[in-house]
C-alpha cells in the first residue's frame, strides 16, 4: 500500500528528492567523502553492476531496481506491477514458496521483492560462504517465477483486505485523494500503487506474465553489490546464475499532461474521527531538477528540519494547533509534488490551514536568516553519513544514484552542492516552486466540527 510520506522519505538525503527530515537542533559532526565510493560496470547483457568492497565482516548485501514500477502498468490494472513483483518469491523454478524461504533462512540469509512506483526493489543478504546460494536464488525468482493461479488469488485476497483496512485509516485516506488530485487519475503517480479493489478484479494471470515478460530484462535493471566481494567475484556470480537472460526492447512510460490547480481547490472527506488529517500541496519538482539542492535546504527550514522548522514550531509550539505538522518535496523519475501535512483537532482545522499558507508565503516574501541557512546546511552535510553507515544502506544509495543518473561522485559533491546555497537562492526558489495561492487541500476529518459542511 502507498504510504502516508512516500518512498522519499527513506532515501531523504540522497536520490530521491526533498523530503521532510526530523532535524535535530544540534548538528552532527560533518564527515567528508571523496571520490567514487563504487565501481561501476555494464555487463554484456546490459545490467548495470555497481560494486563496492567492504570485507570488514563476511557478509554480501545485494539491492536491486528493475524498471518494472507501477508507472509502467495499464491505468485500468493498476496494483499489476505490485501484484508481479510481490508474486517472484511465491514459488519459482518449480520451489514452492515456503521452500524458498526455508532456503534462505537455512543459511542466515534474506530475500525479497517488492513492487513501487518507478520501480521494483529486489534485495539479498548473504553469508559470504553462501552467496552462490542466495545469487541461485536470486537468479530463479528474477528469470523463472511459476505465478501458480492460487498463488495469485491469495494475493490479490491479501491486497484487497489492505486496501479495505487503508479505507479505514485517516492518513491513507488522504494521502491517496492528495495525489489523485495534484497528479490526476491518468498521471500514474495519481494512483495508489497496490492498485483498487476493483483494478485487481480486472487483473488476470495472462496479464501478471505478460507484465513480467516484457519488464523483466538485465538491461532493464541495476544491481548493487557491497560487502566482502570483489568486483570479478560478483561479475562471475551474475554470469552463472542470471545466464540467459536476456535484454529486451522496453519502452519508456508515458505521461499525460497534468494541469495546476487556479485557486484553491478544498477535497472534503467526511469521517466521524476527533483529528482532521490534512494535506495541501501542488506539482513539485522532478528529481533531475537543478534546483534540488537549494529546495531541500529550503524546505528543511519551512518544514522539514522537525523541531527546527517553522512550520511545526509555529503550528505546534507556539499556536498548539496540531501535534504534526510537516512540509516536504517528492520528486521521483518524470514528477513529483509538494505538500504540506498536519494532524490537528477538528476545531482548528481552518486555523492551522491558515497558518501553514501564511508561512510559506512569509518564506517567499522575506529572506532567511543566516541562522536557519547556516543550521540547515550543517545538518543536512552533517547527518549525510549516516546514510551510508551500513553496507545494506551503501547497497540501496547506490542504486538509487544510478537509477536518478546521479553519478558515483554523488556522495562527494552533495555537501559541496548543499553549501553553495544562498539566501537568495531560497526566496527565488520559493517564489518559483511554492504556491499557496494555487494549490489543493484535502481535509479528511469530522466537517461538521471543523466548520467545513
């Protein structure tokens, strides 16, 4: 299921966009970074192979993207690249599931799949004794998944029942009307990634191998390797068990046009519940914007920073309208949007809505301080590291660098980026990204008490 703040918030200071991050008031030590932190290879079959040695401990992390992500499905079979990708490890090869998964807990080891919505995730651990094993596994569930009938029913079952739960659940309720609304129903990013009760209805078999036929190709896909491997190691590991795959013509996605809001356009969602939940927003930025930089360290100081930021300090602490309340960009591949999230009583909904707008006019009108400037880009440089202090993050960042086309110099010239920005960069970057004027809002909480019939 698509969640409340979206995929970018685990990769929040790297690839995948400018998402709200709970700063802290007191920044870490910054910690440089210099040179490529991996190597880079494109195989014959096309895969692009990243690789990074670490042999302090005897263990292999692999993460992988496949370009087989919901934006990539029929608009009338939304959930399909869920459903594809969530069925991989449901029997392969002839191994049923639980032979799978007795297969790789046997040896300590980890696998999974999961479906998103410019990509698949794939990833492994294993034992360095054991990655001919786990690569086996890989290379079964990847090339030759049964898709048996009955595993796809239990599934889909599965997915429904989530997505009736997620009909119950303020947060999910708002956040898939949000970007139905900044998006639009035809935009992919639009829809909910597991897809609805009724798409997976229409959903058949034939579709699920169709899907993983056409998308499922090593030139299609990157894989990052890290830990005790040396790039020959894991370069024969993918000759021998990924043998005969091979490349496929894919398409690119397509996206329709997606037209801004003129005024403020209200989505009212009426629940008998005590907390409105509340987001507004508009079209933000895609990750290949060169603005990024100076939009992250804006909406770190608005709100971003946590208990630094202006929002939650000003709708939070001073004004004790609402125990939440954030801001952040998610740029993704082809699009992105901005948004504004807060969780406060019935009563104060219209107040805090308020509030929010006049802050974020207030950051397009007025400079920064140099304070908030000079916090904002010492915590942003200084928690950097932390996002690479275990060989499975280094694997993850990796790939997302590759896949957003960053460069493996990414992780030395992001500080650099990061302190080049100005106070006059922020307010012109304000002025150009943010529109309180132009914007939806969506309110799902008790109408009546908020004021809002």
């Amino acid at each position: 299921m698509k969640k409340f703040i979206p995929f970018f918030l685990l990769l929040v200071l790297l690839a995948s966009g400018c998402a709200a991050t709970k700063g802290a008031s007191v920044a870490p030590k910054s910690t440089a970074i210099h040179g490529p932190i991996g190597e880079r290879f494109v195989l014959d079959n096309g895969m692009v192979l990243l690789v990074k040695e670490n042999h302090a401990l005897p263990v292999v992390m692999v993460n992988m993207a496949i370009k087989a992500g919901s934006i990539m499905e029929p608009s009338d079979k939304a959930g399909l690249a869920h459903l594809t990708a969530g069925l991989l490890t449901k029997g392969a090869a002839g191994m049923k599931a639980t032979e799978i998964s007795e297969a790789i807990e046997f040896v300590g080891g980890s696998l999974s799949v999961g479906g998103g919505d410019d990509y698949a995730s794939a990833s492994l651990t294993v034992l360095k004794k054991d990655q001919d094993t786990g690569f086996g596994l890989l290379g079964k569930v990847l090339m030759k998944p049964d898709f048996e009938q009955a595993e796809v029913d239990r599934l889909k079952k599965a997915v429904k029942a989530g997505i009736m739960r997620g009909e119950q659940e303020p947060g999910t309720v708002a956040s898939k009307a949000f970007e139905k609304a900044v998006f639009g129903p035809d935009n992919p990013y639009g829809r909910p990634t597991e897809g609805t009760v009724e798409s997976l209805d229409r959903i058949t078999r034939d579709d699920i191998v169709s899907f993983h036929d056409t998308l499922y190709a090593p030139n299609n896909c990157i894989m990052s390797v890290v830990g005790d491997i040396t790039p020959d190691e894991a370069k024969a590991l993918v000759a021998k068990h990924l043998a005969g795959w091979q490349k496929k013509d894919v398409r690119e996605p397509v996206f329709p046009p997606t037209p801004s809001p003129k005024g403020v356009e209200v989505i009212k969602i009426n629940r008998e519940i005590t907390q409105a939940n509340i987001l507004m927003g508009h079209l933000g930025v895609k990750r290949g914007n060169p603005d990024y930089y100076t939009l992250y360290v804006m909406n770190y100081i608005l709100g971003g920073g946590g208990f630094v930021s202006r929002i939650l300090n000003q709708i939070r602490d001073n004004m004790g309208l609402a125990y939440s309340a954030y801001s952040y960009f998610n740029p993704r591949k082809y699009d992105g949007g901005f948004t504004v999230g807060m969780e406060t009583k019935n009563a104060s909904a219209k107040l805090s809505i308020d509030e929010a707008r006049k802050l974020i006019t207030e950051i397009r009108e007025k400079p920064v301080t140099d304070k908030e400037l000079q916090d904002a880009k010492d915590y942003i440089t200084g928690s950097f590291p932390r996002r690479m202090d275990t060989n499975a993050k280094i694997a993850e960042l990796l790939t997302q660098v590759e896949f957003y086309g960053l460069g493996l110099d990414y992780f030395d010239m992001y500080g650099r980026e990061i302190q080049k920005v100005t106070k006059k960069d922020i307010q012109k970057a304000a002025q150009k990204y943010l529109h309180p004027d132009d914007e939806y809002v969506v309110v799902v909480g008790n109408l009546k008490e908020a004021g809002m019939q």
